[in-house]
C-alpha cells in the first residue's frame, strides 16, 4: 500500500479542524441569543432572525445526500467517470447545505422550547450525519486524485451511514417539529395497533350527546393542543397530556385545569377568546377547537377531568 501523499493528510486534517471550529462557533453563537434574551421580541438579534431559516435549508441535504446516495449505486453497478464528477460536486453542495442547515439548527434550539430528550437525539444524528458527509467528502475528493483500492468501499460505507444517520436525525427533528403521531394518526386502524397507537375516537367527538370521558378529550387535545403542549413541546410552559401538570398551568401560574370548575380552568379560558386575542388558543393559524369540542371539554372538567 502507497502512503497517502502529505496533501491527502492535510485534507483530511483540515476537515476535522474545519468541523471542530464551526461546531464550536456556532455553539458559541447559538448560545449567546438565550443569555440575551430576557423577552422575545426585545431589540434585533441574527440569531433569532436566522433560526427559523433552519426549517428551510434542512431539506438541501437531504436532497443532495438522497441524489448523491442514488448516483453513488448506479456507478457502483455500472463505473463511469463522468458521473464520478458529478457525485463529487454533489457532495460538495451536500457538504455546504450541512453546514448551514447546523449552523441554523444550533440557533433555533437556542430560542428553547423543545423536548430535551428529542432534541437530543436529532442533534446527535444530526452532528453524526454532518461529520460522516464531510469526512466522505474528503475521501471522496482524494480517492478521485489518487485512485487507492479500497476508497471507493471506504467512501460508500460512510456515505450510506451518513444517509442513515440523516434520515434518523430527520425523523427525530419531525418529531420536534409536528409531533411524534404527525406521519401515523390518520393510518388505518391495522397500522396503528402494530404501532401501539390508541385506537382513534375522533368519531365520538363529534357527537354532542356522547359521554365525555378524558379519550373522547384527548382525540381533541392531541389534534390541536399538544403538538405545543404536549411530550415534545411545552409551549408556555404548560403541558396538557398529563393531569398532574394541567393541574399546575403554566407560566401565568394559573391553573389550565379546574376540576369541577370549567370556569377557572385556563384551557376554557384559551379556546373561548376571540381569535385576534393575544392569549386565544391554539394561536392563530392553527384549527381551533369546534363549539362541540369546547361543550365536551367543559363537561369533562365538571365532571371532574379524569385522565
Ligand atoms: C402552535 C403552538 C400552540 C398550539 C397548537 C396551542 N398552543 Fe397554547 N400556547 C402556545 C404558546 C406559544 C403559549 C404561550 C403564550 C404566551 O406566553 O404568550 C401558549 C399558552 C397557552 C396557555 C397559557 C398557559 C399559561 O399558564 O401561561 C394555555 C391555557 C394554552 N396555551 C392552551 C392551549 C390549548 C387548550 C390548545 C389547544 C386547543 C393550545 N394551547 C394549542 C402555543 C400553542
């Protein structure tokens, strides 16, 4: 075996330094908006103006990488040079769209309000998925220089990890975003009970007369409330699939849940105010809950809101 020449060894060296450096800064810079951040909307801040652009240059990646994974078999089937070319500079953009779809992604989990456990995982796989895109990259770009048995192998392995880790991360990023039944709530009955899924009630809300047992409330809740109040997100601090924490409320420190009193229970409160309201809930854009909906919720809390 041939030692790599010393310009192979600084590609790679450079890579690793380049990586550690932009995850340190954009650590830094994303931990520097939630220090400063007594109220939000206070004073203007990059930070807090570029993090939801995370939501946008996410999907780059994911078309680069899923693009240059599919190239990467045909060549692997049938060799050809010039589609080489191409699987190299679609790994250069992969690299670029990764790099900023991080940098992004660091600034919007500093503005909070995420499940730390989820958060977690999609930036392990993220960081993963980042490191392994770079490193193919560069292993790619020397493979094609100084063709060496066993690059090829070598860049493909990291490359199909990386995809797996990217579709990982991107799962557990949807999770974040839209809630872990986002994909599944609406599959067939079969498809929910190999998942482990409650079987949906969304039928019985819609019948005025039927009972008002926390399942007919929770087909509601979980629809409309608690992609922001729920496992994942806590949005005002509140939390509304667990009783003991309904019982609490949230920031205002008022109680979301009253039992045996709808009218000091917060949740009520919320979804009765007009919609330009700044406190009416779910906040504008979102389906609110129906008039039926909101006559089952207040019975359930007379009745004493059992979960
Ligand atoms: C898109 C996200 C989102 C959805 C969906 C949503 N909320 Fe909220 N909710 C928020 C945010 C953000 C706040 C904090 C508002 C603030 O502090 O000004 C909040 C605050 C609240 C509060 C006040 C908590 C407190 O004590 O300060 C209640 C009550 C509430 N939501 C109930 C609901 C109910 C009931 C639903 C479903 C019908 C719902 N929310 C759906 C985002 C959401």
């Amino acid at each position: 075996m041939r030692v790599p020449p010393l310009k192979t060894i600084f590609t790679f060296l450079g890579s690793a330094l380049g990586l550690t450096l932009f995850l340190t800064a954009s650590s830094l810079l994303g931990a520097e908006p939630t220090a400063a951040e007594p109220s939000p909307g206070s004073g203007f801040s990059w930070a807090r103006f570029l993090a939801p652009f995370h939501m946008v240059v996410l999907h780059l990646p994911i078309g680069f990488i899923s693009m240059v994974t599919a190239l990467e078999l045909w060549t692997w089937w049938k060799p050809s040079a010039e589609r080489r070319a191409v699987i190299q500079f679609g790994m250069l953009l992969a690299v670029g769209a990764t790099a900023a779809t991080m940098l992004f992604g660091y600034l919007r989990a500093s503005g909070g309000g995420y499940d730390e456990l989820t958060l977690g995982r999609h930036r392990g796989w993220g960081i993963a998925a980042g490191a392994l895109i770079l490193v193919s990259w560069a292993l790619h770009w020397v493979t094609l220089r100084h063709p060496a048995r066993g690059g090829l192998v070598a860049f493909r392995t990291l490359l199909f990890t990386g995809f797996l880790c990217l579709s990982v991360a991107g799962h557990h990023g949807g999770s974040l975003t839209h809630g872990s039944t986002f994909l599944t709530e609406n599959a067939p009955a079969a498809v929910r009970g190999f998942l482990g899924m409650t079987p949906d009630f969304a039928g019985a809300t819609t019948e005025a007369g039927s009972t008002a047992g926390y399942e007919t409330v929770r087909v509601s809740l979980e629809k409309k409330c608690f992609v922001c109040h729920g496992p994942e997100k806590q949005k005002g601090k509140l939390r509304l699939d667990d009783r003991a924490l309904a019982l609490k409320g949230g920031a205002s420190g008022r109680p979301a849940l009253t039992p045996g009193d709808p009218g000091r229970s917060e949740i009520i409160r919320a979804s009765l105010l007009p919609k330009d309201h700044d406190e009416a809930m779910p906040p504008e854009g979102k389906e609110p809950l129906t008039e039926v909906e909101i006559a089952t919720l207040i019975r359930w809390i007379q009745e004493g809101a059992s979960y």
